[in-house]
C-alpha cells in the first residue's frame, strides 16, 4: 500500500525506493511500491528525486536507461550514472513520478484521498485520519483518536480495506496502538506482595 501525493499542482505517486549499489556499473537495487514496474520502469521514465537537502541530487530528477531483475532483485540503471561510487550517491533516494488523475494503480491513494476518512476497527469508529506522513520504509497514517494523534503504519497487515467511496478505513491493529496495555509489571509485583502477606 502507497498513498499519493500532490507536488506543486501535480499528482505524483511513490512508486520505489534505491536501496543499495549492484555491481560496478552503476546499477541500483529497487523497493519497489508498484504493482506494474515494467510500465514505470521504461527506458527514458523520468522520476523526481526525494532526497535530503545535503544530497548534490536534491532538486534533480533521473531518468531510466534500464530496467531488469536480477537474481530475483529488481535493478535500475539510471542515465549519467555510470559507476558504483555515482551509484552510492543515490542510496536511499526515493522516487516520484507524475500521474494523471484517472491512472490506475492498485493500492495506491492520493493524501487528500485518505485525510478525513473515518478509521474504523470491529466495525466501530475509532477516530479520522488528519494527514499522511512519508518515510522511505513506509507511510503513516496519522489518525486523531480522542485527543491524541496515532501514528499506523499503512500497511496492508493494519490497513487492509481503504474504501474512498464509503468515507471510511479499515483497521486490524496490534494491541496496544489505539489503547494502553494493561501494567502486567504491577499486576505481577501485586500478586508477589500477596504471596508474601500469606506466607508472613
């Protein structure tokens, strides 16, 4: 799962992340976050760069000169990238791409689409997304429950139903996300104490 963003009036889409240097000639190992990467992938496919103001790429784009899988691990060569020390420049970089507001892609949302969409989980609500958050593992979804603001991963483990048209998410969190553990710590040191009462 991947949500969408609008980027100075364009749509963009996440669609991967470069995640280490393959080989000498200046090729990258992919995350990919799309269902369709030999689509995105095409030769002269140009991505926007999301990359760390201190980065000589920040504010540059790149374009792809080939797109493969080797050894069951998706690859990208990029054009001006010809070496394995260009390649670790780009390390962690992640990339964006513009798209049309009626291009389909599986799993995939803009913000604007998610902000405001009720979160519910066994089918009571729970609170309301307020806005995404962007990390190169994943997004967030930070959702206002109450007074406080909780962070969820959007995965598709937690988040497995978005339905835009209904106005709502759903959510399978793991314990302890939207409410507080019980103290097991106290509940423990309690049963001790009585324990020794009994014993004394």
């Amino acid at each position: 799962m991947v949500s969408k963003d609008r980027n100075q009036g364009k749509n963009q889409l996440r669609v991967g992340r470069l995640v280490k240097a393959h080989g000498l000639k200046g090729a990258l190992k992919l995350e990919l976050y799309t269902d369709n990467p030999e689509r995105r992938f095409t030769p002269g496919a140009e991505f926007t760069l999301q990359v760390p103001e201190a980065s000589p790429w920040h504010g540059k784009t790149v374009v792809v000169r080939e797109y493969r899988v080797m050894n069951g691990n998706p690859v990208v060569f990029l054009e001006d990238v010809d070496d394995r020390e260009g390649a670790e420049t780009l390390v962690r970089a992640i990339l964006w791409i513009d798209q049309d507001d009626d291009e389909v892609e599986d799993d995939a949302w803009f913000d604007h689409q998610l902000v405001g969409l009720d979160v519910v989980r066994d089918e009571t609500i729970v609170g309301k997304v307020v806005r995404v958050e962007h990390f190169p593992a994943q997004d967030l979804l930070i959702v206002r429950s109450g007074d406080q603001d909780i962070m969820v991963p959007f995965v598709q483990a937690i988040v497995p139903t978005v339905d835009v048209r209904a106005g709502r998410v759903t959510v399978t969190p793991p314990p302890g996300l939207f409410e507080e553990l019980p103290d097991t710590t106290d509940t423990a040191d309690a049963g001790e104490s009585s324990d020794s009462d009994a014993s004394a």
